[in-house]
C-alpha cells in the first residue's frame, strides 16, 4: 500500500487542534478551531476524493482517541469520511491501548517502523494518516512516506501548538504533484519525496 499523509496544517506550520477549541489542548495550547472559518466546499471535496481512496488507516493515540470519540456516533451511511473510519481496518501505534472499542482497529506495539514497512507491504491502495503529529515525525524520519498531502490554511495561528515537522527532523527534497487553492483560500498542495535535497549558493 501506498503511505500518504494528510494534514490541516497553518502559514507558520501549527498542525494541533485544528477543528475546535478544545479538540488539543496539550501543553496549554489555547488556540483550537483555526481552520473553521476557510473549511469550504472545496476543501471537503478534497477530502472526500482521498478519504475514497482508503484501504487502511494509520493513527497515532492521541489522533485516535479524538476520531473515536466523534466519529462512531455518525452513522449517516451518505458521510463517505464516516463510512471509511467506521468500517475501514485502522492501525494505531500505542505502547498503553491495550483493549480499543472502535472496530476494526488492530493496536501496533514494540518497533512502530517495522510494522509501518510490513504494513506497506500489504495489497491495498492507500494506507492513510491523518493528524498524528508525533507519528508523523517518526514516519518522516525513517523516510516512510510516500506522499504529503498538505492543506495550508490561510492564518498564522502562532503561539505553542504543535508544528508538523520537527526542528531537527531530516531534510527531505520535494517534488509537487498537484496544487490548487479553494476559494477561501486554502492552498492544497501534494508532494512525493525525492531523496535529500542539493544544496547550492544561488548565481555560482
């Protein structure tokens, strides 16, 4: 399966709490629900498109426990993006969840990578992440990820909330394979890795 990530992020890179006020309030962040006034229909077609494109999810514990805690009691079979977390196999990595309620979710303990890359090996479309900022990074570092999917929201949230990619993560060169921007201006670019980057001084 393919590895892509899809993540509402900020201009200055917040990734926390973007749906509501107290969806992520770890570490005092007090500025949740940044997204809700560009979330446009635009922006949720993208979702459904890639949301239609599951075969497995993967999450991390603390993206887990808020998606378990909404996502069940929506049962309206004409919501695609509850239909797919429903009922899709979702594959979270968690050293502490040791009897989930939500169905179809298999917990990945000991070396997340491993099981990560055995999971790849899978046949399958698409194992998707979504939010899972921490399992990002590790996902990131061990140079895992097939594809970005960024949603770059138009506010510069500022203040402790949690960035996307860490400050001393691995540097990684980008290719852009689509881009487009919705009409309240949500910029969605999608990228695939390349490697490392080059580095050059520009004019020599």
């Amino acid at each position: 399966m393919k590895l892509t990530v899809t993540t509402f992020v900020s201009v200055d890179g917040v990734m926390q709490a973007p749906g509501g006020t107290e969806e992520d309030q770890r570490g005092g962040f007090e500025r949740g629900g940044w997204l809700a006034p560009f979330f446009d229909g635009q922006t949720g077609q993208f979702m459904n498109d890639t949301f239609d494109k599951v075969d497995a999810f993967l999450l991390g514990r603390h993206t887990y426990d808020i998606f378990a805690g909404y996502w069940p009691q929506v049962t309206d079979p004409d919501n695609l993006i509850a239909t797919k977390l429903n009922n899709t196999p979702k594959y979270v990595a968690s050293t502490t969840l040791t009897d989930p309620e939500w169905a179809a979710t298999t917990v990945l303990t000991g070396d997340v990578p491993e099981a990560v890359a055995q999971l790849k090996q899978q046949p399958g479309r698409e194992l998707q992440v979504h939010g899972s900022g921490k399992l990002v990074q590790t996902l990131h570092e061990n140079d895992l990820i097939d594809e970005y999917r960024l949603l770059v929201f138009p506010v510069i949230v500022g203040g402790n909330g949690q960035r996307l990619f860490a400050a001393d993560g691995i540097d990684t060169a980008l290719n852009l394979v689509e881009s487009r921007t919705t009409g309240s201006g949500v910029a969605i670019n999608v990228y695939q890795p390349t490697g490392r980057p080059e580095y050059a001084t520009v004019g020599e």
